[in-house]
C-alpha cells in the first residue's frame, strides 16, 4: 500500500503539527512541499475529486486570496478551484492529508491522526 501523502508548508504550524502527528504514530508518510512542487492538474483533479468536505475549503481564503481580488463565491466548482490551484498554489489549504483515495484537510488538527490510523 502507498504511503499516505501530507501536502506541507514548513511555514505553517499545523503543517508542522501533522508531520509531527505522523512520527508519533509511526507513520511513515510521503511530504510533499506544494510550494516547492506544485501539484500539476491531474493530481489537483484527484484532490477534488477525493475531498472529504465541499470543494471550496480547499482553497485558503487569506490576506494574499483578498489580496488578488479574488471572491469565495468563484471558488465552489471543482473547475474553478483546480484552475486558480494551478496559477496559485499558495492558496492550497494546509496540511493536506491523502490516504488511498481519502483526501482530508487537516483541521482541526485531530483529523490527522484518524486519518493516518485509519
């Protein structure tokens, strides 16, 4: 079986929580670093495809998302989200964590464990 995957901003505590989480549990994960590599559409795709939850939280609603200019209400279709992802992968929400086809956003921050014990 693949080892669960964690979309991580080493900037971010709760990013840093689940990777912690993680190596508590003797969970051997796959990290990737999103800004430093950037999911690219079909894994974007899969993401929303996959999310437990409406496909809008996967979009970070920040200073730098009002910043642009941008709308929450633009941001409630699959497409749209995986389309602004793709110009602004800052904006994915973070921690991320994949299991097989399970795709969880980290918050609150006990959703890590019972998804990697899962």
């Amino acid at each position: 079986m693949a080892k669960p995957v964690i979309f991580h901003n080493p900037k971010c505590s709760t990013s840093c929580h689940a990777l912690a989480t993680a190596t508590d549990l003797g969970v051997e994960v796959e990290v990737v670093e999103y800004l430093k590599t950037p999911p690219d559409r079909e894994r974007l795709q899969f993401l929303v495809d996959h999310l437990e939850g409406p496909v809008a939280d996967l979009v970070r609603k920040d200073a730098y998302f009002k910043e642009l200019g941008l709308s929450a209400d633009d941001y409630t279709e699959p497409a749209a989200v995986v389309d602004l992802l793709l110009r602004e992968p800052r904006l994915l929400q973070r921690p991320l964590v994949v299991k097989g086809k399970r795709v969880v956003i980290g918050r609150p921050k006990e959703r890590i464990a019972e998804v990697l014990q899962s």
